[in-house]
C-alpha cells in the first residue's frame, strides 16, 4: 500500500482528482492488503472502490438482464481513466524510490 506518511506524492493523484476518497479509513480492517501486500518483500497492496457513475450511466428503468450493464462511455470516463493513469505512475515511481533507512 502507498504509505502517505512515507510518501505524500503517492496520494496526491487521489487528492488532485475530482472524485471522493478516504485514505486509511473505509478498508480499515486490511484484509485485502494483508492477505495479497507483502511490504517486507516490495509488494504492496491499494484497495479501490470504484462507483460505475463514473464511466457509465444509471439505467432509465430498474436494473434487469436487457438494460444492465449500462454501455460504458469513453468521455464520461475520461475523467477517471486520468486519475487511475496518476495513480498507477505514482505506484511506478513509488516502488522505484529507496526506503529510508
């Protein structure tokens, strides 16, 4: 996982991003990093929510087999197709940058 104590630009494409975000707080428990991050050997772990109102619509009516999924859409995705792109070059830089000692 990005440690933002470590690392503050690591978080900073969540922060600089239009979208709503907890850090260290909603995946409190860490399941998810514990059971696939491995920090001690280099592999860390960031859990993502991501709401589908980002890149598609709600469907006019109820949800059923013919209307859900709803089509993706490539410009109202785009926003969050740039925040993912930051955050995944800072999980690149992160993991090239030395620990301190």
């Amino acid at each position: 996982m990005i440690d933002v104590n470590r690392d503050p630009a690591g978080a900073s494409p969540c922060k600089a991003g239009p979208f709503s975000r907890v850090i260290n707080g909603r995946f409190r428990g860490g399941s998810i990093t514990r059971h696939y991050g491995r920090p001690e050997m280099g592999i860390n772990a960031i859990p993502m929510e991501l709401a589908c109102r980002w890149y598609m619509d709600d469907p006019a009516q109820a949800p059923e087999p013919t209307t859900w999924p709803s089509p993706s859409d490539p410009q109202q995705a785009e926003p969050l197709r740039a925040t993912l792109q930051a955050i995944l070059i800072a999980c690149l830089t992160f993991t090239e940058t030395p620990s301190p000692s």
